[in-house]
C-alpha cells in the first residue's frame, strides 16, 4: 500500500470516528429532548441517529478490520467486512422505522400538544452537528461509507423540515404537523434504507453489478480480439467497488504461445476498460471439449 494512500485511509477512520462521536453524542440530546418537547417527530429522528451512531461505530472499526490484506482464511482479503456495518445498519434502521410507526400512526388521529421552541433549538442544532459529520464523509467509494454519508443527509433533510414545522407551531396550534412529519421522515427512510439492503444482499449473494452486462462483455471481447467464443462467464463483486471476472474464451488451434499471452492481455484490458478490477481467464482450443458442464452458460 503506497503511503499516500495509507494516509488516505487513515484521514477516512479519523473522520468517521468524529463523525461518530458527533451522531452519538447528539443522539442522547435528541432523546432527551424529543420527550422534553412530546415530539415524535424528534423521537422518530433519535431512533434513526441511534441507528447511524451503530453503523460509525462499525465502520469505524470494519474501516481498520477491512483493509487486511489476503491471507489463508481469507484469499480475497478482508475488504467485504466493510458491507457488514451497512447490513446490519440496514436493519436496525428498518425495524426502528417501523416500531417508531406503531407509535406515531396513533398520535395522528389524537395528536398531543408539543414544544415548538424546543423543538426549534434542537432543529438548529441538529442541521449544525449532522452537516459537519455529512462534510467528514463526504467522497467515500465503499458501500458502507455511502449507506451511512445517506442517512446523516437524510438526518440534515429531516432536520430542516422539523425546523420549518417548529416554526409554524410556534405561531399556529396544528399539532397533528408533529405526528404527519414524523410519518413523512420514516416512510422516506425505510423507501431508502430498503433500497440500500437490496444493494448490500446483492454482493453478498454474487449478484451481477448493475453496470455489468456479461453479454456485452462476451461479444465486445470476441469482435476485438482473436478470440472465437466466449462463454461461462461469471461477474461478482467484492464490496461494491471492485469487480471479478472467470471465463473461459475459445481460440483458434495454431496460436502460439506468445500470441495466447498477448490475446490474454489484449482481454484483461478490454475488461478493465469496462470496470472488471481482477480478471481469471480460462483458454480453450477450438477443437477441445470442455470439461464444465455449464460450458454453454
């Protein structure tokens, strides 16, 4: 590892460990608050920071953890690790969505009187603490990183809207506002966080990445090389940003060694041009039976 990039990776944990301890120490306030104000809306939203401060706390630690290099438990090395914090952050943020529905759906046809000027502090302060933790983890490429840069936006969003809302309270009665906002900030995140999931269950199952298209990539490799054929070929990725590739490619009988070794090279770089990181090539001779018994996949 190069020492610029060593450097990199160490600016990427100190700036998650700040950003965690931002989100974390803000949560407790928001809790506290969101009873002191009877806001649903704010207690809706503490739920959803005690869900980011789990997935800094993970990244935080998954951010070291991933980026051990192969070994013998792990030939790929350890960079899938990373997905973990986005996994389980997922589905702490989902199942406290939805606890936090059953809570607020009733508050809607018997709204409750809150806080405004609370509620406006704790808005303000809210935009401030999650917007510095948002401009630490700006530019993050791993899926987790862009799991948790979302939900501290999100937290940013959700934050403005309850500063509008406060506002109006502060001058019209309409406490039914808190409970519908509320409602607002976990339907938006559970549509989001489910996306996200889908995402991360994806690379763990070897899903194809979406910008992959195995066909194209056969038929690109067979009109710009000497290869005759392409086939069994399998796309997956690592952790959502490095791709790998097995296949096998058909070749005329009397290519010579060195001809082989150029026409491998000649296809690893027609792959890397389409986003494949690490490339295994099989070579088949034309008139050679294929051993696999998906050669026709």
């Amino acid at each position: 590892m190069s020492e610029h990039q060593h450097e990199h990776n160490h600016s990427n944990v100190k700036n998650i460990k700040l950003a965690f301890f931002l989100n974390l120490s803000f949560t407790f306030i928001e809790i506290i608050g969101g009873f002191l104000t009877n806001s649903m809306a704010i207690l809706s939203d503490a739920l959803h920071d005690l869900g980011d401060s789990i997935s800094l706390a993970m990244s935080w630690y998954l951010e070291n953890y991933s980026q051990k290099g192969a070994d013998k438990e792990f030939s790929y090395g350890y960079a899938r690790f990373s997905l973990l914090g986005a996994l389980i952050n997922s589905i702490v943020l989902i199942l406290g969505s939805i606890f936090i529905l059953t809570k607020v759906i009733p508050r809607i046809f018997a709204p409750q009187p809150v806080h405004p000027e609370g509620m406006l502090y704790l808005a303000i302060l809210g935009i401030i603490v999650n917007g510095i933790a948002v401009f630490k983890l700006r530019g993050g490429k791993s899926l987790n990183k862009d799991v948790v840069s979302w939900h501290l936006l999100e937290d940013v969003l959700g934050w403005v809207a309850v500063l509008i809302v406060s506002i109006v309270l502060i001058y019209k009665e309409l406490p039914i506002l808190d409970p519908l906002l509320s409602l607002l900030i976990n339907l938006y995140i559970l549509y989001n966080v489910i996306s996200k999931l889908k995402k991360v269950l994806n690379i763990f199952l070897q899903g194809v990445p979406a910008e992959i298209d195995i066909a194209k990539l056969q038929q690109k490799v067979v009109e710009q090389s000497q290869a005759l054929a392409v086939h069994h070929t399998h796309v997956w990725t690592l952790e959502g940003d490095k791709n790998f590739l097995s296949t096998h490619v058909i070749i005329p009988d009397q290519l010579s060694k060195a001809e082989i070794i150029g026409l491998k090279s000649k296809i690893k770089t027609l792959l890397a041009a389409e986003k494949i990181d690490h490339a295994t090539i099989e070579i088949e001779y034309e008139n050679e039976e294929c051993e696999n018994k998906n050669c026709d996949a």
